[in-house]
C-alpha cells in the first residue's frame, strides 16, 4: 500500500528546517542530505525551506536565506537526490512584519512575494495579529499560519481560525501533530481543524533526521484514514501545487 500512496498522493512539504547554520534545524549538510532522502522516500516531491526568523534571535534575512539554499542545491544535485527546494521562512509574530517586507528582509514563502509564512505565539495570541494581517491583506500578501494545532488559544478554541479565513488566511498542519508527536492536544486540534475543513497545506516541520524527521509518510496514511481522498489531495500536494504553480502529476 505504501508505493500506492507514494504514486497517488505525492508531498510539497511546505515548512521544514534542512538548511543548516540558519536556526535550530539541521546542524550539518550530512543532516541535511539524510532528511532529504526522508523525504523523498516518503513520496515529497518538493519543499519550501523555512528556517526561523526572529529579530535579534534568528535575524535569518533574505540573501542569507537563498545563499544557503544555493549551497543545498548544489548538494542535492551532486547527491543525485531528487527533490526540488525553494526558499522560505517561518517568520516569528512580529508587528514589524509588513515593514520588514517592504525593506526586503524577511524571505516571502517560496520567494512568491505573495505569501508569508507567520508562526504565532505558542500561549497567545496578541490583539494586533488582525490588525497585521489587514496590513498584510492592503500589500496583496497572503498569511499562511504555520501549525495552529500547535497554539494554545487555537487548541481552546478552533473556531478562532474562522474570522482569519474570511480574510484569505491560509493554514499549514504539521505531519507530527497527526501522529501524536507533539502531544495530545495539538493531535486533537489538528483533527478538529481537519474536520472543519481548515487546513490547507502541510509540513514536515522537519529538524532532525531522528527526533524530528522529513518523512510525511505516517501523516498521510493517517490522512487517508479519516478524509476523503480528494481532501488528502488537496492537503498534501494540490493546494501548494496551485500557489506554486506546479502542474499536477496525476
């Protein structure tokens, strides 16, 4: 069943931390070229590398971002590893954002300039978060919430996605939340979220060949297990494909 999946239901794996020297991912590029292989023996066909940005923490800014991508890419090649990378960054809460955006700091999710991957607080979530996204929205940039399952006042209350989702904010799940890896209340909200249809895309969160691996594997045969096949489709290659604009493979 397993290279059934991996034919009918390939990956963009849309958040991951392979690039090493940039934050708490991959220590090494030998790290890097294992979790690579990960992915693509699970079926990953493509994925966005977002290592953290954080002022005055992770000050991870554009050209340091694509210099490094620039060496993962010539490694894959070298490697005979058959995965497409693009840039990208989780970018920590941070009222700032927008500005940092129109001074070409902070790197856009897949160098689209369209889209920002935006990771909130893990205990709260700060009034001015609407007013960011409003910012966001007046500059034609889409917000993609990296992990809400993840979220405390999300976990309490789901139904807080639902005024952002009229906003056009998108949703990126965690593969580890599905399994249980990062505990039972991001699993429960990641069920929750799923059930209500709030999940668009989805990601590895990748740092770790061991502790925290590249394989989206046990993600989507939990994925196929409890939505139809169109919405696993949709979840972990569709969605992405079409902001990528990737031709589907089917």
């Amino acid at each position: 069943m397993l290279s059934e999946e991996l034919l009918e239901y390939p990956i963009i794996d849309c958040h991951a931390h392979l690039l090493p020297d940039l934050d708490d991912g991959a220590a090494f590029w030998d790290d890097a070229l294992i979790m690579a292989r990960q992915a693509v023996q699970s079926g990953t066909q493509v994925m966005v590398m977002t290592p953290h940005f954080r002022q005055r923490r992770y000050d991870n800014h554009r050209k340091k971002i694509l210099h490094q991508l620039d060496q993962f890419q010539y490694r894959l090649r070298k490697a005979a590893i058959p995965l497409t990378v693009l840039a990208g960054a989780e970018i920590a809460y941070d009222p700032a954002i927008p500005h940092l955006f129109d001074q070409g700091i902070v790197q856009s999710f897949a160098d689209l300039r369209t889209h920002l991957l935006i990771e909130l607080p893990f205990n709260d979530v700060p009034p001015e978060v609407d007013e960011l996204l409003d910012q966001l929205s007046h500059r034609q940039i889409t917000a993609i919430i990296a992990h809400p399952e993840r979220c405390r006042p999300v976990q309490q209350a789901p139904s807080l996605l639902l005024r952002w989702r009229t906003q056009g904010v998108l949703f990126q799940l965690n593969g580890e939340s599905l399994t249980g890896q990062a505990g039972p209340e991001a699993q429960a909200c990641a069920r929750q979220l799923l059930s209500m249809n709030l999940i668009d895309l989805i990601g590895s969160d990748a740092h770790h060949p061991m502790k925290r691996s590249a394989s989206l594997a046990a993600a989507r045969t939990d994925l196929l297990k409890h939505l139809p096949p169109a919405q696993v489709q949709a979840i972990l290659y569709s969605n992405a494909a079409a902001l990528l604009q990737i031709t589907d493979p089917s």
